[in-house]
C-alpha cells in the first residue's frame, strides 16, 4: 500500500510516462514495467542532449536485461548519475532536500513512487535543456490533468535546485523572475481551465434550456392543435386560453433567459479569447526570459571559465612565487658552494704547504733513508685510510707491525754495526799493511825507477778508496760513541712525530672529504 506522499509519487509517474512517450523514444515506455529497465529513460535523456548523452554513454546501458534486477540496477544508477552530472556540469545547478530515487527498488519491485522520482528528474533535465521549449509546448498539447501533475513536479524540482556557484544579482533577479513567470502561466493555466469549465458548465446550461425549449415548443404545438379542434385560444376565460396565456409567459421567460445565457456566453467566450491572448503574451515573455535565461547561462559559463582561468593564474603566481624563493636559495647555496670552495682552495693550499713542509722534514733527514721510505709507504697509504674510516683499528695494527719492523730494523743496525767494526779491524790491518808498505817504498825514493814502482802500485783508486775507509771508519767511530739506547730514543721520537703528523693529516683529509662530500651534495641538488 501506499501512503499520500508515494500516491503523489504514482500519479507522477504515470503523467510523466505520458510525457516520456512524446519524446519519441524507440524503447518500449508505455507501462512501469517497461521503464524499470532504463533503456526508455536513457533513450530520452540522448535525445533530450545528444552532446551530453553520447552514444558512448548510451552503449554502456544495457539493452536486454529481462528479469535480470541486478543489470537493471546497474542501468539505473548510470542514469541517476549522468542526470546529477549534467545538471551540476551543464545546468549548473544542484538539488538540494530531494529524495534521491532508490534503484534498488525500481528493479527489484518495480515501485511506481520511486521511478516516479526518477522520471521527475529527467523532466526536470528536459525543461531546462536547449529545446526545453519544445518540452514545454508538448506538455501544453497534453490533458489538462497531466498538465498539472507535471507542472507540479517541474514547480517542486525547480524549488529544491540551486545554483552550483554564486552568480551576479541579475542572475538571481532573472531566475526569480522565470520563476515568477512560471507561477503566472500556471495561474493563467487554471483561470482557463475555471473558464472552460465555466463555459461548458454554460454550453450545458444552454443545451438544457434549448432542449426544454423544443419540448414546450412540441407541448406548444399540441396544445395549438387540442384548442383548433376544441375552444377557441382567443377566449382567455377558458381552460385553453389561460394555458394558451400561461405558456406563452413561460416562453417568453425562457427566451429572456436564453438570451441572457448566450450573452453571458459571449462575455466568457471574449473573456476566454482575452485570456488566451493573455496566455501568448505570457508564452512570448516566458520565451524572452528562457532565452535571457540561455543567455545568462552562457555568460555564468563564460564566467565559470574566467573563474576557472582565474585560480589557474592564482596557482601559476604562486608556483612564480615558489620558483622566485627556489631561485633566491638557490643563489645563497651558490655563495655557501663559493665560500666553501674558497675554504677548500685555502686548505688544499694548507695541505700542499704542509706536504712541502713534510717533504723538506724529511729531506733533512737524508741520513733515515730507510724510514723516510717508510714514510713515504704510510703517506701512500694515508689516502687510502682516509677513505677507509672505519679500519682505523687495522691501521693501528699495521703501524704495531711497522714498530716491529723497525725493532728488526734495529737489530739490522746493530748486525751491520757489527759488521762494521770487523770492516774497521780490516781497514786497521789494511792501515798497517800500507804504513809498512810505505815505509818500505821510503829507501826507493832516490832511484827512478822506484819511483814509477810505487805509484804504479799506490793508484788513485786504491788513494780514493783508503781516504773513503778513513771517513767511514771516523763516522763509525762517532756513531759507535753514542749508545744504542740514544738511537732508539731518536727512533722513537721519529716515529711518533710521524704518527703525529700522521694523525693530523688524517683529522685534516677527513674534514677535507666531508666539505668536498658536502659540496658534491649541493652541486646534485642545484
């Protein structure tokens, strides 16, 4: 059973089917049953807007859906939602506190309320569309109680719609006064239908009286043809002369009034012409105000873009903005890469001067040949370690083996020092050798050939190379002077200031990687 509100809902539907038939769609819409399937709705609605309602759009409604409540469904909800999009996307305008239709029940149940809501939408669509006039004189052509069913449906969407974005006061002025217009063509509709009714009320009156008039005309008749063949008419004090006087004053009281109804009937008859030239110039301002309306569409439209060109300029002003303070950071990260690359120039200078200054430490140590190569091994592998930070353990241990090294080292010396003091006990004997062989080349001195004997057998290789097993024998004997503990102490204190200097170069490399790591970073990000 249905309650007020669904009867209404009923009776909507059904003139609004009537109506759907005059669109001229091919699918079946005569019934209920044939309009829960969607194809007749979806067939009007392309029809109704074409550019809207593509056929793309049309193919993905399913033609043959039977029984099938689930495809139905599926039909139905494409409409509902391509009716919501073309009127918030086309019309500009939103319904607001109108029940949305429940699908659900239209193909399950085939519930006339609820496909009526949904047919009241598309004919909302319809009288809002381009030929929204030809809509609207279709429904001027249709019963007059259809007539108002539809309008009131069209009356009741119109006052649920409102527009998407607020537009200018001649916006909202036009729309009232369509909307007023609108209420004086349904007044000028129900005067018309009052005044047709009046007139057919007056038609019947004048049928009734015209039909009484024959018969007392027939009863008139008889009578005449009763008084020729009894009395005479002309005695007014007979029976037949009273009646004869009686029906001549009743004649005369229904011709007056006979008269009176036509005249009344003409007067309704100007009124309802006057009325009718009423309505025309109603229709005509009401077709001035639906192209004003067009017109104002147009321009809300061309407003919307504007609107719509507006904020896209708003967001490029911004993004100009944002790419202005990019730009700004970007050139303070260019002076902070500048002075960072000054800074770095400065410290590789630090570094080639400390460099220069270890190459003439260890220049001046010409006599530690042996460690300055070991130096040289631990600069080499300074690089590496400086990129090997977390094997500084390993490193610790290397230069534990270099010590040992140098511990062997020590223990070479003092093999080479004892070397050497077998090679001075030679040289001593050798000394000896040439004191006696000097002394013995003396007595030859006074005879020539002597003479050529002796400096053939003392060369000046064999001078060079006793003058050279001098030096060495005084160097060694200052060196042996001093105690093997004074050069370790010495070696020691050469290893330590080189793992000093060691360290610092390795503190300064890794602070030299990070600021060249650091500005490697900000070149990518620039």
């Amino acid at each position: 059973r249905y309650n007020h509100d669904q009867m209404i809902r009923v009776c909507v539907c059904v003139s609004v089917c009537e109506c759907i038939q005059t669109f001229g769609v091919d699918a079946p819409c005569s019934a209920v049953d044939e309009m829960t399937s969607g194809v007749a709705m979806a067939q009007g609605c392309s029809i109704m807007n074409g550019m809207y309602f593509t056929d793309a759009w049309i193919s993905r409604i399913k033609p043959d859906v039977g029984d099938n409540w689930r495809l139905k469904i599926s039909n139905l909800k494409k409409i509902l939602k391509g009716i919501l999009d073309y009127n918030h996307e086309v019309l500009g305008q939103q319904i607001n506190d109108f029940t949305l239709p429940d699908v659900s029940l239209i193909a399950e149940h085939s519930d006339a309320a609820e496909l009526g809501r949904m047919l009241q939408l598309i004919l909302g669509c319809a009288v809002n569309c381009e030929q929204k006039q030809e809509y609207i004189q279709t429904i001027m052509m249709m019963e007059e109680s259809v007539q108002h069913v539809v309008m009131t449906a069209i009356q009741e969407l119109m006052s649920k719609e409102t527009p998407v974005s607020s537009g200018s006061d001649s916006f909202v002025d036009l729309d009232r006064q369509l909307k007023k217009t609108v209420e004086d063509l349904n007044d000028a509709l129900a005067t018309k239908e009052e005044i047709a009714q009046r007139c057919h009320e007056l038609d019947m009156q004048v049928a009734a009286l015209q039909e009484e008039k024959s018969s007392l005309l027939a009863e008139n008749q008889v009578l005449m043809e009763r008084l020729n063949q009894s009395d005479s008419i002309e005695d007014l004090n007979s029976p037949a002369g009273r009646r004869h006087l009686q029906l001549q004053a009743q004649l005369e009281q229904l011709q007056e009034e006979t008269f009176r109804l036509e005249a009344a009937k003409d007067d309704y008859r100007i009124r309802c012409e006057e009325l009718e030239k009423e309505l025309m110039e109603v229709r005509g301002q009401n077709e001035e105000l639906t192209s004003l309306a067009e017109e104002a569409q147009s321009l809300k439209d061309e407003m919307d873009v504007l609107r719509h060109s507006s904020d896209k300029v708003s967001k490029l002003e911004a993004q100009v903005e944002a790419y202005k303070k990019k730009l700004e950071d970007l050139g303070d990260l260019r002076r902070q890469v500048k002075l960072l690359e000054e800074k770095n120039t400065s410290y590789m200078q630090n570094t080639v001067t400390l460099e220069e200054d270890l190459r003439k430490a260890n220049a001046a140590r010409g006599q530690l040949e042996t460690y300055k190569r070991q130096v040289v091994e631990l600069q080499n592998k300074l690089s590496e370690e400086s990129k090997k930070a977390d094997r500084m353990e390993f490193e610790y241990k290397r230069v534990k083996e270099k010590v040992d090294s140098l511990q062997k080292e020590k223990d070479r010396l003092r093999t080479e020092r004892d070397s050497l003091k077998e090679t001075i006990e030679e040289l001593r004997c050798v000394k000896a050798q040439e004191s006696q062989l000097t002394s013995g080349l003396v007595p030859l001195s006074s005879n020539e050939p002597s003479d050529s004997l002796a400096a053939e057998i003392v060369t000046p290789e064999i001078r060079e190379r006793l003058i050279r097993l001098q030096h060495e024998n005084k160097m060694l004997k200052l060196a042996q002077e001093g105690s093997d503990n004074e050069q370790i102490a010495l070696l020691q204190s050469l290893l330590e200031d080189a793992n000093s200097r060691k360290s610092e170069l390795e503190t300064e490399n890794s602070s030299f990687d990070l600021m060249i790591l650091i500005c490697s970073d900000m070149h990518c990000e620039l």
